[in-house]
C-alpha cells in the first residue's frame, strides 16, 4: 500500500562522478532504479523513472559536502534520465572551496555522490525495504564512500525486517544460516567425508578461488570483541579491526565500538549537562490595597504630621430665618478644633557581604526590594485600616450583608454623606457574593458586577469588595471624602551605603505615611456578626 505525502529526508550514496576543471562541472548518476541502496532510513529502492524529480528552478538544489549545509559548493545545472539512472551535472563557481571539490572529485579522495531527498510516497515490500514511488530532490552531496555492496545491504535489510528479534537471536540465526551455506567451514566439514583429498584431485579440478568464510554456530554465539582498551585507540586501528572482522565473515553483531563509555555520572563536574538556571521563581504576595484605593487618589506627604482644621460641630456656622425690617439677624458662635495626626514610619535593612555586590547576580539586590515593596504595601494597608477603624461610627444590630447595606445607606443620608465604598470580612463577602437571586437589590442586579479574581465589584457610584484585614462578620462603609491616606511615594525610599570597615553594602527601604479622618461620622462599622 502507498503512503502518500510523508515528510521525510532519505540520505544514500550513490555511483562514482566525473569532474571538468575547465567547464568547472561535476557530472555523476544520483540513484540507481530498481537497485537496493543503504539510506538514513535503512534499505531503500527508487521503484523506477518518476520517483525522484527535480523542483524549478534546478538552481534550488546545492551540491554540498558531506551534508553540510553550511558547505555549498555548487547548484544543480542539469538533470538526465534514461529510465534506468538520473544523471546529474552540478555547476561548481569560482572559489577556493568549489577548486577543491572540482580536484578530489578528479583525484579520486572524494567522487562519490549522496542524495537527499523529500519523501513524498512509498511503502514497503515483503523484505523490508522501503519502495520509493515520489520524492523531490533537496541536494546533492559530495561524500567520500560510495554505496553498499548489495551483500551487505541485504543483510541490512534483513536485520530491519526481523528487528523485533533480539540481538542473541540474531546471532544464532545468522550463525546458523551460514553454517549451512555452501563453502562454510561447517558444511565442508559435513561434506569432508563424501569428498576426495586433494591429493586424490587432480590439479586441474581443484578451485582457483578460496570460498568466502562465513561464521561458525559456536563464533556467532562468542561474547562481542572489544576494540581498543580503557583509553581506546585511534580511528585507523579501529577500522582495520573492522575490516578484518568483516571480512573474516563473522557476524557484524559481534563488534563493540572503539570508545570509551562517557555517562553522566562521569561528569561531576558539570562540563557537559548543566542544569538550567532560571532564576527567581514567582511567588504570590499579598499586596494590594483595597482600603487605601476605596478612599480616593493619596495625598502627598511632605512633613511628619499631617493636620488641619475642621468646624465644632455645635458652633459651626448656621443660618436662621430673619424677620428684616432691619431687625437683629440671625447668629450663633464659631468654633473650630485642630486636627492632626502624626506619620508613620516604615523601613527594612540588611548588612549584605561585599563580594554578593561586587561578584553576585544584580538581579537578587533587585529582588530584595521588590520584595520589600510588596511588604510595604500590605503593611500601609493594614495600617491605615487601623486608623480607619478607630476612628469609624459603630452601627448595631447589622446581622446580614443585605442589613448593612440598607442601615449604612439610611446613614448616610442622615448626615449629608453618600455611600461609596464597602468593605466585606471574608465571610461577609462569601455571604454577599452567594446571595439568592430574589434578595439581590434591583440595583446591583441593574448595574452591578463583581470580579471574583479579585474580589472587588462595582455597582454604580458604589465600590465594594473583600477585605482581609477586617475580622469575621466586620462590615465597613464609607464616605471616600470621609478620610484621606498620605504618604511621601508609593514605592519606599532605596538607600545602599557602604559599610567600609565591615566589607559590606547595607541595603535598606523606608517609607513614610499618613492619614487623617475628615469626619468619622461618615464611616460605619459593623461589628455585631452575621447570623
């Protein structure tokens, strides 16, 4: 069955080129039809004329070196098939590299042509091999060892076919097979007692050739030969042991590689496999303000205190209904009473050796004051909520989240404010968010919508959401006009000075806020819980 369209590349050799110095081309078949030939992808066969094309223009297909695409030594010029062998000819520019493939190629060191190819159908015959029926021709390469005899490739695609046995299975096969092949040691030895000597044969009848030796039962099943010692040997020595084994026609299962074993245990010293650094992982932190935003844009702070003034409530200015007829109009005494509030502050340090400044990655210092200014965040939120509820109007008899809204409303009202902000405990909010459709107020279902990632929603003029710094069943409600935060940045102060006689670097933060309460009367609390 034909698979169509399969992305893949096919690396094979092919036959022996001619080169023109003078026309500066090199000229060789790149495939042979019908013909076994070794490729990456194990014992293939090009089916016939058509199974390899050229795409267009042909100047898209290099020649290469040994497969390396960063050696490009020339294009392809033209291509010939005569249905039996595409014949290629590559135009080779001027230029040191292309002078040296135009002479090896002549001399012989390296005349041999690999292809690669883009796989685009094939299957697969009753031997393994793989059936080439389209494929497009990506480059041409100049290699040094040309095709596999079809001996071997045969074997190669048996071993494919039967890649399911196990390698000592393998052995005792092949052993077995070739003990029993015609010229093996073990058949001659079987036919020596039905054969004359060759004394007994006269001259002329005796073989001219020695027959190809091919491995015993008991060589095939031998323990694999070791070439080359702990500190191996060099490539030359290797390949001889190779060939001769070979040769010898015992089995190519039996060879182990000329190197030494390289495991990660032998690299403690991390030469090789290194882990992979990636620095500071994310954290979560707690560093939002929720409080501090519900009261409107901070204030500057630009001293230690903040204060003011503000009206005695009883003696603030009034204004009564006059007679005229210029009568006595109408007058009451004015007060005021200071208001102040004294800032606070905040500040981190440490005492950092010298060489983590000078020879450290710049990126921890960083860290350590991102950190401090999440930390000075959380911590000016809870602060501020201090200052909030010590100085908020306590609203009893609030047992629901519906209750406080309806209670601080009516409050508000009472003296003039607006309700703009409400804050839940976590448990008031679980209840608030889970209220049954029928009690949600027409207009949170009108205007209303709630982000539960962030546990804030907004309906209207009116804020709302969670609050971890308030206690269990605690509700706040506010006037924003009713109290304003301060600080001198929402980002601490950095400070690094040089510790000299220590060897170190202190690292430190401060940062510096304040609030002030307007009026308490337009902030509520609930603290009586939810039942």
């Amino acid at each position: 069955m034909s698979h169509p369209k399969k992305v893949a590349y096919l690396n094979l050799s092919a036959g022996l080129l001619t080169a023109s110095a003078s026309q500066r081309t090199i000229t060789g078949d790149i495939v042979e039809y019908g013909v076994v030939g070794h490729t990456s992808l194990g014992p293939t066969i090009f089916v016939g004329a058509g199974s390899i094309t050229a795409p267009t223009p042909l100047s898209k297909v290099k020649m290469l070196v040994q497969h390396d695409t960063e050696r490009s030594v020339g294009f392809l010029q033209d291509i010939a098939d005569d249905g039996s062998k595409p014949k290629a000819t590559f135009k080779v520019p001027e230029g040191a590299e292309g002078d040296d493939a135009l002479t090896k190629a002549a001399n012989g060191t390296r005349d041999s042509f690999s292809v690669g190819v883009h796989l685009q159908e094939y299957s697969f015959d009753d031997d393994g091999n793989l059936l080439v029926h389209a494929s497009t021709l990506k480059e041409v390469s100049l290699v040094t060892i040309p095709a596999f005899e079809n001996a071997l490739v045969h074997d190669v695609a048996a071993n494919r076919k039967e890649a399911v046995m196990t390698v000592e299975e393998m052995q005792r096969e092949q052993a077995l097979a070739h003990a029993q092949t015609p010229g093996s040691p073990a058949a001659q030895v079987a036919a020596a007692a039905q054969t004359p000597s060759p004394a007994e044969v006269p001259p002329a009848a005796q073989p001219a050739t020695v027959p190809t030796r091919h491995a015993t039962r008991a060589e095939a099943q031998a323990s694999p030969i070791q070439v080359g010692g702990p500190r191996g040997m060099d490539l030359s020595a290797a390949s001889q042991i190779v060939i001769d084994h070979l040769r010898a026609g015992l089995p190519a299962a039996q060879l182990a590689a000329a190197l030494s074993d390289v495991v990660p245990a032998d690299d403690a010293g991390e030469g090789y496999l290194r882990p992979t650094f990636i620095g500071e992982l994310w954290q979560a932190f707690q560093d939002d303000r929720p409080l501090i935003d519900a009261f409107g844009t901070p204030g500057k702070l630009v001293g230690t205190k903040v204060y003011g003034w503000k009206w005695d409530l009883a003696n603030r200015p009034r204004v009564g209904r006059y007679a005229g007829n210029k009568t006595d109009v109408p007058s009451n005494p004015l007060k005021t009473v200071p208001a102040e509030s004294d800032a606070q502050d905040f500040a981190a340090g440490w005492d950092v050796a010298r060489k983590y400044i000078d020879l450290g990655a710049s990126d921890f210092i960083e860290s350590v004051f991102r950190g401090a200014t999440a930390d000075y965040r959380l911590q000016t939120e809870i602060w501020f909520g201090e200052q909030i509820l010590a100085e908020a109007t306590e609203v009893a008899g609030v047992t629901t989240v519906l209750g406080a809204l309806n209670q601080f409303s009516v409050e508000a009202a009472r003296i003039g404010a607006r309700l703009s902000t409400i804050q839940f405990g976590t448990d008031a909010w679980e209840e608030f968010i889970n209220l049954p459709e029928a009690q949600v107020p027409w207009w949170l279902k009108q205007q209303g919508s709630i982000e539960l990632d962030g546990l804030k929603g907004r309906a209207g003029g009116l804020t709302f959401g969670a609050n971890l710094g308030l206690g269990a069943g605690q509700i706040l409600g506010a006037d924003k006009r009713a109290a304003t935060y301060y600080e001198a940045s929402s980002v601490p102060v950095r400070v690094t000075a040089q510790d000299i006689p220590r060897g170190g670097v202190d690292l430190g933060v401060f940062g510096y806020a304040g609030a002030i309460v307007h009026d308490p009367r337009a902030i509520w609390v609930s603290d009586d819980g939810l039942v």
